[in-house]
C-alpha cells in the first residue's frame, strides 16, 4: 500500500499510478487521515478485430466516391457565408 497526502499525490500522481500493481492501492490522505483510496481497474483481455465482420450487410453506393458538392466543401473549410 502506498500512503500518500493529497499534495503529494497532486504533484506527482502519475508516477505513482505507473508503479501501482494489481493487488495493491494508493491511500490518499488529508493532513494524514486517509480520504480515498485508489485502486488498478483489471485490464480487458485485448483480442485483435476479426476482418470482415459485416462483410454483405451493406454496400457502398458509387455517389460516396463522387466529390463533394462545394457548399459542404466550404462548410468544412470554414469559407462559408
């Protein structure tokens, strides 16, 4: 368990954060009685996304390659008036 004061936790919070593991916590403190504690959330097993997921459920139609008309072009430019 790590003890800090919330000053110290303020200053230097993500050093702290780096070294904590699961299992153990950061006890925070106001002029020595602890107010909160901090604990690691359990990671998420990451898995890679499988390609082609929705493969046949929609299709692109052609007008979504074809330029885009000049009001909206100048609406993202930020020229419109």
């Amino acid at each position: 368990m790590i003890k800090l004061n919330i000053h110290e936790a303020k200053t230097h919070l993500s050093k702290y954060l780096a070294k904590l593991k699961a299992g153990d916590r950061i006890l925070l403190c106001k002029r020595n009685q602890p107010v909160a504690e901090i604990t690691p959330l359990l990671k998420a097993p990451v898995r890679p996304r499988p390609i082609g997921l929705a493969k046949g459920q929609f299709t692109v139609p052609r007008s979504f390659f074809e330029p885009l008309p000049e009001e909206l072009l100048r609406t993202f430019e930020g020229t419109h008036g």
